[in-house]
C-alpha cells in the first residue's frame, strides 16, 4: 500500500500545480515519514531473544507495545494528514465556489461518502486494536512468571 501511495503521489504532484502540488509533496513526504516510523517501531519484535517462555511473554509484550505505538501513528498520521488537506482546499470549500459549480460539488461530495467513512473506520480500528493490544499486555503479565521462576524451554 505504501508504494501505491508513494507513486499516486509523485503521479498526482507531476500532473498538478499550485497549493495541489504542495499537497502531493507534503503526502509524499508522510508516506516515507511513516514508512520510516514503523521500520522504527517494529524494531525488536521479530523473534524472541531465548527459547523459553519467558522470552516468549516478553517478547508478546514488546510486540503488543509496537502495535499500540503504530497504532498511535496512525491516529495522528490520519488527523494531520486531514486537516493539512482541509486547509489545502479551504478556497474550494467555500459555498459559494462549490455550489455554483457542479462538477466541484459532485467531487467534492464523492470525497466526503468516500474518505469520511474510512476516516472514521481507521479511528475506530485503531481503538479497538490499542484495546485488544493493552487487554493482550495484561493477560501476559497476569501470568506472572517471577524473574526468579525456572525457564522451561520450548
């Protein structure tokens, strides 16, 4: 997804100009901003640094941790990434422009059924994941296996 992002970008900023342009450029820049962030956060959570389990509990609490963290960046990445394009086609969104226009009012009413939906169900995901990653953290910790408790290898 994120190189279809990446080329719809560098597609949309070679065939526009203006304040578009400098959205294309600003959405390129949040793609690799956020490609970069979840290579950083992912960081640790690919195997368990023992073959017991203990490592395997930590190693269920560091990746519950990073699924809440790039869950978090999605949040914001999704709020900040809306209200930049908000602001980008506030001129457009002044009544008087898009109601004398039809063509800008069909786009802009297909964008909003559109992205306002998906706007809403990444806000709702990302809540319940963050729910399901924190219920997941305190099940592994009620497990409570001692620092002092015998490992039982795999």
């Amino acid at each position: 997804m994120s190189l279809v992002a990446f080329g719809s970008c560098l597609w949309r900023m070679m065939t526009t100009s203006g304040r578009w342009q400098l959205w294309s450029g600003a959405s390129l820049l949040l793609v690799i901003l956020l490609q970069i962030l979840y290579l950083h956060v992912r960081r640790g959570t690919w195997r368990a640094s023992g073959q017991d389990v203990r490592s395997l509990q930590q190693l269920t609490i560091v990746r519950a941790k990073a699924g809440i963290r790039l869950a978090r960046i999605n949040l914001w990445s999704t709020l900040a990434w809306t209200v930049f394009t908000l602001l980008i086609s506030a001129p457009e969104l002044e009544p008087s422009r898009w109601q004398a226009d039809h063509r800008l009012r069909l786009m802009l009413t297909l964008q909003v059924a559109v992205n306002g939906p998906l706007i809403l169900a990444t806000v709702a995901l990302c809540a319940w994941y963050i729910r399901r990653q924190r219920k997941r953290i305190e099940s592994v910790g009620a497990m409570g296996l001692s620092e002092d408790a015998p490992a039982h290898r795999i």
